[in-house]
C-alpha cells in the first residue's frame, strides 16, 4: 500500500486463492533477514538491529522518522538513511512489512507431515510413523541405492544401517535423514508419472488397497492441479510476521509484556545461528544431528505448539500461543475479530417498559443520545452558526449548553437507531424505532415489541446502535422499523401480540354478563350508551341495544338498531369493521359488530392476523397502539387481585382419592397373590392415579365460577394455566424422581391446603430440574443455532426461476399424521407455495390454481375443498428440495416469504432465516428422554437432543430395525431368542432378523410388508431409509421427524425451513465408479454438477460416472462447503486451511461468511450486485419491474481458466483496514 493515503485505493477482488508459499516467494515477501534474536535495547527501549524488531527491515517505529535521527519530518519522505539504512516512512508499515529467517538446514512443516491424513506421507507412500523417525533424526532412509540389495526409500536404523555398511562398504550407497532427505525425495517426485501408475493400479484394486490409491491419487492430483510444488512442504526460509503484529510493550516497573510469538521466533533464531556456527566448525555429525532436530522441533512449536511431543511452555507452565492457536477457535482470529468486531456509535443501557410509546418508537435517555449523535449535533451547531468552528461546537456539547439539547432534539427527528437484545437468536432481536428523548438513564422500550426481543423488565440490557450514512438509515426506515416486523419469518403468524395485562383488559372489556346491571336497554347511539356506562346505569358487561349508522361500499347510508354489550361498542371502535368475521354479504349482516364475541388471547391473534392481512402494516401499527391504549386502561377498570378464596377445591376431592387409593391397594393386593407383575402393578398404579388427577381437575375447572379471577386470568391467556391451577386448587399430581421413572405415590395435596414434609421433599427436585435444565438447554440451543447458519448461510435466493421453459421439478405431499392425529395439515403445507399442477373443480371445471402459480391462504382451502371432492390426500407442489439452482435456491422453488406473505425477492438469504427459525424455538424445547415406566429399549429421545440427533444424521437412540425388502413377515419366538423372517415370494429371497431383548415388535404374524416397513418400535436410522428408499422417503422422514418435535411443544415452524436444511444435508454425491469422466472414485461432488456431468457424458455417447448420494450431517456438511473460509472459520480450522492450500483451492466469496470475513458487503439484500448498481432514475419514468428480478445475478463462469483465480493474493499488499 502506498505511504500516503491520497493515492488509496482499496483492492477489489472475485475471489481468494490459497497455496503453499515457495521458498522464492517468502523471500520475496520479505523486506530483510532477521539475524539475530534481540527485541528491543532495554537501556535506549530502541529496537536492536538485525532483530525481530529491526527498524531496517520492517520500517520506522516513529512516523517520518529513521532509527538515527539523521532525518527527521514527512520532507524526507521516501529516503532511506545513509547511517541506518532505515526508510523514513509511516510507523504503520510495521504492520504491513513481513521479514524472514534463513534456515541453516531445511524443515518440514508439522501441518502437511502431521495432520490426519499425513499429506507428506501419502505422496511419498511411507507411513507417517516411519516418516517421523526419518524427520526427526532416528532413522536413515535410503535416498540411492546403486546396486546393493537395498530399496529406494527404504527407511534404516542406526544398528540396520551399520550392518548394510558393513556389508557394502562405505560409499556403496547414499542414505539420508531429517528434512533435508525427505525435500531430495520430493524434488524427485515425477506427478504426471505417479499420477498415470496410480490410475493403472486402481482398475484391479479392491479394499483396503483400493482406498489406499484412491488417497495417494487425491493429494497427487491436488499437487498437479493446483500448481504446487510438493518440495514446498519442507521450508528453507521460515516468514517472519509483521512485529506490529506481535507487538512488546513496556509495563509500569520497567517489565515487558510480549506476544508469544516473539519467545517462539527467538527459539528458532538462537538454535539457527547455533547450527550455522556448528556446521561452520564442521562439528561431528551426532551434535550437528541434535541441533539440527532441535530446530525441527523450534519451527514446529512456531507453527503448532504442542502438536507434536510436549508443547513449549512460557512462564507459570503455560503452552505458548502458537500461528495455529491464533486462528483456532472463539477466540481465535476468525471468530474473534474477523466474524464478530465492536463498533463505535453505540451504547447499551437498562430497559424499562414505555406504555406511552407508539409502537415505531422507543425512549432513548438524553446523555446517550448526546454521546450518540455528538458529531451530528456538533455539525449542526456550525451549520446554524451558533457555533464557529467545530471545536467550539465540541466544547459546547462537552459543556452541556442550554441550545445544544434543542439541536439534539432537531438532529434525532427522523434519524432512527437500533435497538439490540442479546442474545439475537433470530432477526427479530434487532429492530430499529425513532427515538424519543427521555430524562434518566434507561431505555424505554413499548411493550409490544418485547415478545420478539425476548426481553422483559426485571434488569435486562440492551444495546443501542446508530445508522450513519444515508442508505443505512432508508433501510433502518424500511426493513429494520417495528411496524416492518410485525410478523414471524418461522410461520408467518403475528409476533407483536398483546399479552398479560392488555390480554386481561380485553377479556374484561368484551365478556358478557347476563342480568347485569341496566340490560336491555336502549340507546340513540353508541356515545350515549358510554355516557350511561360512566354515569353507573349500565356495566361494560350489559347486553343492550344502540342505533348505528353506517356508510355502505355503493355510497348509500344505513341506519339500524345493533345489539351487543358496551365494552363490545368500545373495542370495535379501534376494530377495522371489514376483517371478514362477519359475513357482510348476507342483508342484515351490513350493520353488525364486527367483533361479536369474547376476545381472549388466541382471538386477538386471529383479529391481528386478519388486519395485518387486509389493511397492512401502517394501519396494524395504530390498531396494536389502540388496542394497548384499551387494554391497559380496563384492566386498571377490572383490578383483578387473587385471594385464596379464589381457589375453591372441589367438594369431590377427599371420596376421588379415597377411591384412588382404594384401587391402589386392590392392585398391590392383587399383585402378592402373583395376579399380576411388577411392572404392570406399577403402570396401573400411575394410571389410576393419572385417572384420578384428571377427574380432579376437571370437577375443578367445571366447578369454578366463570368470574372467577383466577379463572379469567387463565382463560384468557394473560397468565397461567389449567395446569397451574390445579396445582393451585386441585392436586400437585404425580412427581417424576432423579432417574425420571415416576414416583408412584402422588402429591395429593395443593397449594391451597399446603404439602407435608414428604411432599415437599419429592417436589422440590422436579422444581430444580426445570431450573438446571434451562440453563443447559440455553447453550445447547445456541451451539445447535450455529452449525445450523453454517450449514445454510450460502443458501441465498439468486434467481426467480430455476427451470423456466424446462419441465417443473415437483414433489408430492400430503398431510403428516402421528397414527390418528394430524401433525401438520395440508393446507398448512400448501400455503405459501408454488403448485405444480393445474387444479381444476371436477363439477364446474373452473380452474382453482394454474400450474406454477403461488397458492395463497384462500386458493389453499379452495383446493383443500376441490382435493375433497376429488378423493385425492396429495398434491404436488415445488420445493427447494427439487430446485435446480446450482448455487442458492429460486424464488418459485422457495415459495412465500413467510415475514411478508409475499413471493421472496431476489436476494434473501431464505439460509439464515431458515437456521434461526429452528434455532430459536430450540430453547423453548424440552432436554429430557422420557421413560416408559423402565421399560427397556422404550426410551427415545425427544425435544432437542432428538432435533440434533436428526440433523446430525446420527445413528438414533432406541434403533427401530426396518425391512430391506417387501415380503410376507413370519415371527417365530423360541425362549431363547426372537426373530422375523421376512419372505419375498417373487424371488424367494429370506432374511433372518434377531430381536434384540426389551424391542417391542410392531408387527402381526404373516402380514405382507413392504420395503422400509419398521419392524419393532423405535427410530429409524435416516442413512437406512436413504439406502433402501431413497432421496425422496428420506426427505419426507426428515421433515416429519423434525415438525413432530416442535408441533408436540406447541411450536409451529413451517416446512420449507426444515427442507432448506435437509437439502443441505443431501447436497453430495459419493462416486463410486468414475466411467468416462475425470472424477476420483471415493470423492464426493454436488448432486447437481454430478448430473449435468452425466447428462454431458451420455450426450457424447461416453460412460457416465456412477455415484451413490450420501447424507451428511449439519457438522460435517459445513465443512463439505466449498469455501474454504467458511469452513476454515466454523470448526478444525488448521486441517480445513492444510486442505485448502494443498488443493490451491479458489474461494469465489458466493456465501455470507467469507463476505463478512473479508470486509465486503454481503452478497443477500441490498448488498447483491444487482441492487448495489442500481441507478436511480430521476425522470418519472415507471420502470419495469421483471428487469428488476429476472436481471440475472453474478452469473458465475465456472470454467477451468476462471477457477484459477485471477489474482493470487500477496499478504504484503493488504492493509489491516481491508483484511
């Protein structure tokens, strides 16, 4: 980079290389030889010359100024100094300027000769062990054997190679040891040769020896490849970094803190200059040996301390920090500072609740705001003149004056902030709100937007950030306010639904009473009916009479007579009067209430649904405000309170336990005359007691008045639950013990009467469970988050089409049910997606939905209604599981974007949602397996293990064994043994399936099953399925598994999230059989490329390859991705990026992880290319908007020459301000 920065310009680039260095290239990287091992002059605090901090080779450490002092100032720029030979330059190059250390005898780098697998020992076809022993000076090897009896590369010991000179003769044959042999035998290498033998050996190869070959032939073809040489694996020159980098600092009391690195270098340096003198002396070989492999060892410590032998330990025993450690994990380069950095502009502060608010706002306490938009104000106060300069302005604002509060009040005024709450666990953990100035120190925040935070008031922090330029404030304005949010991108439903108190007011507004005060009455209109209200003639809760006008849609003017209760009147009056609960078609229907009935949570859900849907977000913003205005005000009208008389318990109780525990005792009795077993006394002695706490609470809740504050509270959704309340007033129930078996004698008393001792003791362990467990589940949830977003981030809507003009890629779906019970509808499925059929109505022959045609909540019941008629459970629809979109997926694939309802735009990054969607329920799910009465082999995990288990595509918990072929099923049960045996009766094919001890079989004697058919209770593996079903069974299996968990916890996900994941579980391709193409067997290639593969191959009439697809899990697919950062960055940092520089691999920065990680814009939303060239055209003329979409995006040519990237980057011309 040039020294000033007039002539900056940042480098722009498609895509990163990686590769080994050569020694030419680390010499020219660097600006000198580091000779000697000194820092710093601890007397002058002047870096030594010839050091680690030379100012020679790595530049001034003071701007525009040498080491001597001879030229001093920025006049002088550019000269370097006759006395020091330092350039006068910026200090900042300290930053940028490598150095390197000339090795006196060659090493090998500890990452290609020790990670998993060996890449040294693969191209030189010797064993890793063997190979240390040559590295590290315990064996010869042979590097010519002439003609003795020897073999090339055959590995010697000390005694062995005694005895073979004794034999030959000294001289007779050249042998070796360290690095320095082992560069002589891979200068030898001949690729091409290797590379045509290996091929050769494969067509006749099989097992062991197969796989062997087909690795060898992998890391020799990367070598071919990529243009790497594989003597560069052994170093002759080691890179010495920056020392800005690896800075010393000086602390109080005259010591030195350094970098590791710097004690790391030192060590390499001291034994360099050792060797060097050594070898100089022509010292004998044995000493000239030690120091050489003490070396070895000091540039493996450099690189990676402690992968190899004890690591190197700095003072107080602790490892020293290595090059690797620095990259490696959270707090490694990477996540540390490349994915994650702190910014300026912000703050955080206690949140308080803000009732006053509007729904787009939130309150923001004056002296943050001051600190926020201090430079505004300060530009401001100049622009006004009422300051001169801009330091007067600063210290204007630094002094508090009277008019800089009326300028910050004029600076916030449209300009908003964002609002974060940690942790962001999906999009709607940052939204932006105008803000409000408020006195004190806490951030308001209004109570409808504290759902999607996650947020409430008992001590919670949050942060504030500040949009500064232009463009970031439009899309804080237009994607990022509340009002945009209204809506859950995981299932469409709203997320700002008023809850506890506003939920308890509404309830009180809108219930009816009958015979209360002043019913049946009649008023002249509505205004007059409150009147009567606030003068105590009528209660919010008499049904009475009112004369309502109304203007129709044809312009005319209605008036009737409407009957409904006051506190209905009221809460219609902020109730749009077109939702579509009223039909307003039917004459008679066009004056009543909209909303007629008893509104409790799940109604106002329903009403918000419906107005974010008919009117729009700007009208639900004041419609949410309104209702919360409502709903504060009654509920301080209704001063609901509980009392213990509140909790009344039934007059059944004492004869239903009496009853209970009467059977109980029948049952032990019966279970000593040996009538029964152990285990099933104990399964009826739960259920009795299960029976009889049901029956309890059921008499309690018919028995409560329905008046009853308790009552209410719980019926309308504010707080608690009929479980809770019959805890409260019923029985506590059955408690689960430490091992969860339950416990078979029940808590019989609440909370009213009070526990005993013994009661007490068996609750409070389920109590502390559910604290534990959230606490577990937390981390859990989050670690589950993460591999989800790796595994998806690249999944970005790049096209609108992915096969247009080609034939529909379609899958059939039907609903999923759990036996009887429906686990998710079709309609369910449908909506929000492109049909793949034409739907027509079989009696009139209209068409409901055309063919590739979005189907909307309405078109999905009209469809629902024409499937019934038709007989028909299935319906084929697009899905991202069949998209062909090589990179992302395609809007007509992906369907709705579930935030808007609308068809997803070009540019959402529908991955990320995707992730955060089953990640932030994740918390919500239970951790436990749950017991069948200890029963053997009935234990199956659910809630999030078992969501982790299926993603991970792990081998389940509780294995179900399932058929591999369709046959008639024989159960043949001996003492010693179960078994099935399942008979095709076409071939006469039998197989032979032992049941395991403690299954429960599933199935009748000589029943027909088909392929797949489970045969004992339990899970089925997902690799089985894929095996003996295939891709589609798999899928389908996925989904439903993963949509069981959360459906049974109450969390509704839609489908289409689950198939973003599975999609990119089911991404590869094993190749088993290479045909005619140029493919290894044994790798793994995208599903799609392997097609097109194919289909070019066979076109030529060639041999296509064979492969088998393979299901990954979320981990391991991560890191199957083709960015080498993103993979590099998520987990095994060290063995990704040895993999990446051995295959010179070219990342072209397609997903958000390696985008972030460099510094660009990301490649989703406005940050696409499409939208960043976006020229604004001022002249009114209407553009058209399929140019819009359909312009296709970054078109990639993935052709040979393009993969080679363009630009290799030099680390020397990159600035810490764009890495």
């Amino acid at each position: 980079m040039p020294e000033n920065n007039e002539t900056y310009h940042p480098m722009t680039f498609d895509a990163i290389k990686i590769g080994l260095a050569s020694p030419e290239k680390i010499l020219d990287w660097s600006h000198g030889e580091v000779k000697k091992p000194e820092t710093i002059n601890y007397r002058t605090l002047k870096p030594e010359k010839d050091g680690l901090f030379c100012e020679r080779i790595f530049g001034p450490s003071k701007d525009w100024e040498c080491h001597c002092g001879k030229y001093k100032k920025i006049r002088y720029k550019g000269v370097i100094c006759d006395r020091c030979g330092v350039e006068v330059t910026k200090a900042s190059v300290r930053r940028e300027r490598m150095g390197h250390i000339a090795l006196a005898a060659p090493v090998s780098h500890i990452w290609y000769f020790k990670g998993i697998p060996s890449r040294m020992g693969l191209i030189l076809d010797i064993s890793p062990r063997t190979l240390e022993k040559v590295l590290y000076f315990a064996s010869y090897i042979v590097l010519d054997a002439a003609d003795t009896g020897l073999q090339y590369k055959q590995v010697l010991s000390e005694k062995e190679y005694r005895e073979e000179v004794d034999k030959y003769g000294y001289g007779a044959f050249r042998v070796g040891m360290g690095a320095e042999a082992i560069l002589e035998l891979l200068q030898a290498i001949d690729l091409e040769k290797d590379s045509e033998e290996l091929r050769k050996g494969l067509k006749d190869a099989t097992g062991q020896k197969r796989a062997r070959i087909i690795k060898r032939l992998e890391v020799v073809e990367a070598f071919r490849n990529s243009g790497n040489k594989p003597e560069w694996m052994i170093m002759t020159a080691i890179p010495v970094i920056p020392p800005d980098i690896r800075p010393m600092v000086q602390l109080d009391g005259g010591r030195f803190a350094t970098s590791d690195l710097n004690d790391l270098y030192r060590r390499i340096i001291n034994r360099n200059n050792r060797l060097a003198r050594l070898l100089e002396l022509g010292a004998p070989d044995i000493i000239v040996r030690n120091e050489k492999r003490m070396l070895q060892e000091a540039v493996d410590a450099l690189i990676d301390n402690g992968r190899r032998g004890r690591p190197v330990t700095g003072p107080g025993n602790r490892a020293l920090k290595s090059l690797s450690d620095m990259l490696k994990g959270k707090q490694g380069r990477f996540r540390q500072n490349l994915l994650g950095k702190r910014v300026d502009y912000s703050g955080r502060s206690v949140i308080v609740v803000g009732p006053e608010l509007k729904i787009y706002q939130c309150g923001l306490p004056k002296e943050m705001a001051i600190e926020l938009f201090k430079p505004f104000v300060m530009k401001e106060l100049v622009a006004n003149g009422t300051a001169h300069n801009i330091k007067n302005a600063k210290k204007m604002v630094e002094r508090l004056q009277t008019e800089v509060w009326d300028v910050l009040e004029d600076v916030i005024k449209e300009h908003p902030v964002m609002l974060n709450r940690a942790p962001t666990l999906h999009r709607l953990g940052i939204q932006a709100f105008e803000p409000i100035l408020v006195e004190g120190k806490a951030i308001k925040l209004h109570p409808l937007v504290c759902t999607a935070f996650n947020a409430d008031f008992d001590g919670d922090q949050m942060a504030v950030h500040l949009p500064l330029s232009v463009e970031a404030q439009a899309e804080c304005r237009f994607l990022l306010l509340s009002p945009n949010n209204l809506l859950k991108p995981s299932d469409g439903g709203p997320v700002a639904v008023p809850s506890q108190d506003m939920v308890l007011g509404i309830y009180y507004l809108t219930q009816e009473r009958p015979g209360a005060k002043g019913e049946g009455m009649v008023f002249h209109n509505v205004n007059e009916a409150i009147l009567a209200y606030e003068n105590g003639a009528v209660t919010l809760h008499s049904r009475i009479k009112a004369r309502v006008t109304k203007k129709m849609p044809d312009g005319t003017v209605k008036t009737g007579s409407v009957e409904s209760t006051v506190g209905r009147f009221i809460f219609n009056e902020i109730v749009p009067q077109d939702l579509g609960f009223v039909d307003r078609s039917i004459p008679g229907n066009e004056l009543l209430m909209e909303v007629d009935f008893h509104v409790g949570k799940k109604q106002l859900k329903q009403i918000l649904e419906k107005v974010i849907n008919v009117h729009g977000a700007v009208q639900t913003a004041e419609t949410l405000d309104d209702i919360k205005a409502i709903g504060y005000k009654y509920s301080t009208r209704a001063a609901m309170t509980v009392s213990i008389s509140d909790m009344t318990v039934p007059e059944s109780k004492p004869k239903l336990i009496a009853d209970a525990q009467a059977t109980v005792d029948q049952i032990a009795k019966n279970f000593r005359r040996g009538l029964i077993t152990e285990e099933e006394r104990y399964k009826e002695v739960i259920d009795t007691w299960k029976e009889t706490d049901d029956q309890l609470t059921h008499d309690l809740l018919t028995g409560l008045d329905k008046y009853n504050n308790i009552y209410m509270m719980a019926d309308s959704g504010a707080r608690g639950s009929d479980k809770q309340i019959k805890q409260l007033a019923g029985m506590r129930g059955l408690m689960a013990d430490t091992t969860g078996h339950t416990i078979e004698l029940p808590i019989k008393s609440n909370f009213r009467e009070g526990l005993d001792v013994l009661e007490y003791f068996i609750s409070a362990h389920g109590a502390r469970k559910g604290l534990s467990d959230t606490a577990l589940r937390t981390a859990d949830s989050g670690y589950l988050t993460r591999r989800l977003v790796d595994v998806s981030q690249d999944m970005i809507i790049r096209e609108v089409d992915c096969c247009e003009g080609k034939t529909i890629p379609a899958m059939e779906i039907k609903a999923f049910m759990d036996g009887q019970e429906t686990i998710e509808g079709l309609e369910e499925r449908l909506t929000g997606r492109y049909i793949a059929e034409t739907i027509t109505d079989p009696d009139t022959g209209e068409v409901v939905v055309k063919a590739n045609h979005m189907c909307t909540p309405k078109r999905a019941a009209a469809v629902m209604k024409t499937l019934q008629k038709m007989g028909r459970d299935s319906v084929k629809i697009r899905t991202v599981l069949t998209c062909k979109s090589h990179l992302g997926v395609c809007a007509k694939c992906y369907g709705a974007n579930m935030a808007t309802g609308q068809p997803v735009q070009v540019g959402e990054a529908v991955g990320i949602i995707a992730a955060q969607s089953i990640g932030e329920p994740g918390t919500q799910l239970t951790m436990r397996t749950f017991h069948t009465g200890g029963v053997a082999g009935g234990d199956i995990t659910q809630g999030l293990p078992r969501v982790e288990e299926l993603f991970e595509a792990r081998k389940p918990k509780g294995l179900a064994i399932i058929a591999e072929f369709g046959g008639v099923a024989t159960i043949k049960d001996t003492k010693k043994k179960r078994e099935i045996i399942i008979t095709d009766n076409e071939t006469g094919n039998s197989k032979t399936y032992l049941i395991p001890y403690g299954s429960r079989i599933k199935i009748q004697d000589g029943v027909y099953l088909e392929a797949g058919d489970e045969l004992t209770e339990g899970s089925i593996n997902p690799h089985d399925i894929l095996k003996i079903k295939g891709v589609r069974a798999v899928q389908d299996y996925m989904i439903q598994e993963v949509q069981r968990v959360y459906r049974l916890q109450g969390v509704e996900i839609n489908d289409k999230h689950v198939e973003m994941i599975v999609r990119q579980m089911l991404k590869k391709i094993k190749i088993e059989e290479s045909g005619d193409s140029d493919v290894l067997p044994g790798t793994s290639m995208d599903v799609l490329d392997y097609n097109d593969m194919n289909e070019a191959l066979l076109a030529e009439g060639k041999e296509p390859a064979d492969g088998k697809q393979v299901m990954l899990g979320i981990t391991k697919a991560s890191l199957a991705t083709d960015s080498f950062l993103s993979a590099a960055s998520f987990q095994e940092t060290t063995k990704v990026l040895t993999e990446a520089a051995i295959n010179g691999k070219v990342d072209h920065l397609i997903g958000l992880k390696e985008n972030v990680i460099i510094g660009k814009p990301i490649p989703a939303g406005t940050g696409m290319k499409r939208y960043r060239t976006v020229k604004l055209s001022t002249d009114g003329e209407e553009m058209n908007e399929d140019e819009i979409i359909l312009g296709d995006d970054l078109a990639i040519p993935v052709t040979e020459e393009y993969l080679e990237a363009e630009e290799v980057l030099d680390i020397d011309d990159i600035d810490e301000e764009d890495v």
